[in-house]
C-alpha cells in the first residue's frame, strides 16, 4: 500500500509541478506569438497534455515501482 502511495504523490508532483506549470507558462506565449487569441485556446491545449502526461506518467512510475521488492 505503501508503494501505491508513493507512486500517485510522484506522479501528481510530475504532472501538476512540471508539466502543467511548464505548459501553462509557455503554450499562451506561443499562441500569441502565432497571433492566436492565447486566452481561447490554451485551456484546452493545456488540458489534453497535463490529461495524457498524467495518465502516462502514473503508469510508468507503477512499471517502475512494480518491479522493487514489496517491504515487509
């Protein structure tokens, strides 16, 4: 249960620390510097990313973790 704990608070510190502090700082720029309205289409954009790196970051770090020995 432990190792199950470990890994959702390592996959939340990827996604919501890196990810989406990343992709929201820089998506807006490059829209406007695209000349898109940053403020329509940067929501959803940063949506679908932080949605996939979230998903793909938990199943990754639980392949990673599954293969430690289990602590008694």
């Amino acid at each position: 249960m432990l190792i199950l704990g470990l890994v959702l608070a390592s996959a939340m510190i990827l996604n919501l620390g890196l990810m989406a502090g990343f992709s929201g700082a820089v998506i807006p720029l490059v829209l406007k510097a695209l000349k898109f309205d940053p403020a329509m289409g940067a929501g959803i954009i940063v949506t679908g990313l932080t949605d996939a790196f979230g998903f793909l970051s938990f199943l990754g770090l639980a392949t990673i973790f599954q293969r430690l020995p289990e602590p008694n």
